[in-house]
C-alpha cells in the first residue's frame, strides 16, 4: 500500500509537512540579512540627505594675520577681509 499520497520517495517534506531544519534556518538567516541589508541602504540614504554639500572653493590663509576665509574656486589668489593683504590658496 502507497501512503506517499502522490508525492515521490525523494521528497524532502514530510507526509505532515513540517520543512526540514536546514531549511528553516536557511529561511532565518536570508531574512535577517536581507533585512540588516536594507536598514543599512536606508541609514545611508538619510546620512547623504542630512550631510552638507561639499564646498568647491578655496581656503586661503592670511599671511600677515592669520585668518582663515574662503573664495571661488576659480580665484588663485584672494584678498584678505581683515587686513587686505593679497594671500594663494592654502595647501594642506
């Protein structure tokens, strides 16, 4: 007599339907990684919305007073607003 009610000797699934460990824990895993995989594309979708822009002028350091200011990127060479003096751009 054939209990397998249709289904093949080779069937991983019980005649009750209960899915093997392997696989329960293999569901487990996929999920939690999916799930910390997009968590993580989220948190970096908002740090990129709330970052400030990056600024393409130049720094320039005053050489007589020591200020520090910024001009245009296209200025090699910029006035200083305290004291006037003509300062190039500061190289870190």
């Amino acid at each position: 007599m054939d209990l397998s009610l249709g289904r093949s000797h080779n069937s991983r699934y019980r005649l009750n339907g209960v899915m093997p460990v392997e696989t329960l824990l293999l569901y487990y895993v996929v999920s939690l990684l999916a799930g910390l995989s997009l968590l993580a594309v989220y948190y970096e979708l908002r740090r990129k919305r709330f970052e400030p822009a990056r600024s393409e002028d130049h720094i320039f350091r005053c050489e007589k007073c020591a200020f520090v200011y910024t001009d245009d990127a296209d200025v090699d060479r910029s006035r200083c607003p305290q004291c006037g003096t003509h300062n190039g751009v500061f190289k870190f």
